[in-house]
C-alpha cells in the first residue's frame, strides 16, 4: 500500500517553482518564463526586480523581531 501526502495547491505551485528555478527564491521571483501557465502565480513575486544584494540581513533579523514584539509574548508568559 502506498503512502498518501496530502498537500494543497500553493504547496505544489512554490515546490513546482522552486524545482524549476534551481531553488532559488530570487530566480523564481525574477522568471523570464511568461508563457508558463504558472508564472502569474509563481512564488516570491514581490521580489521582482530585486537581488540578494538588495536586502540588508541586519535590518531583515531587526524587522522580523520587531515584528514578532517578544518582549510583548514574555510579559505574557510570564
């Protein structure tokens, strides 16, 4: 008997992408392959244009902790 895995549409979508693009989420993001069916709905679209080199990984860690405002879920765990 085989094994079932259940995943759903954007789930098959992002992993077709990202086979596709070698999986690199800026290549995905940056695809020259319009006649795709996918490609209106492809992952990572929002970094279009845009390279690694683009992104600061200080102010990306800074803004994910800022956003995630652990302070705020310590004072109510604790």
């Amino acid at each position: 008997m085989t094994e079932r895995h259940s995943i759903t549409t954007r789930q098959a979508v992002d992993e077709f992408c990202l086979q596709c693009r070698g999986h690199d989420p800026f290549a995905v993001g940056n695809c020259e392959r319009e006649s795709c069916p996918l490609w209106p709905v492809r992952p990572n679209r929002s970094l279009q244009g845009r390279t690694p080199l683009d992104f600061d990984c200080d102010d990306a860690t800074q803004e994910v902790l800022d956003a995630l405002d652990l302070d705020y879920i310590e004072r109510q765990l604790g």
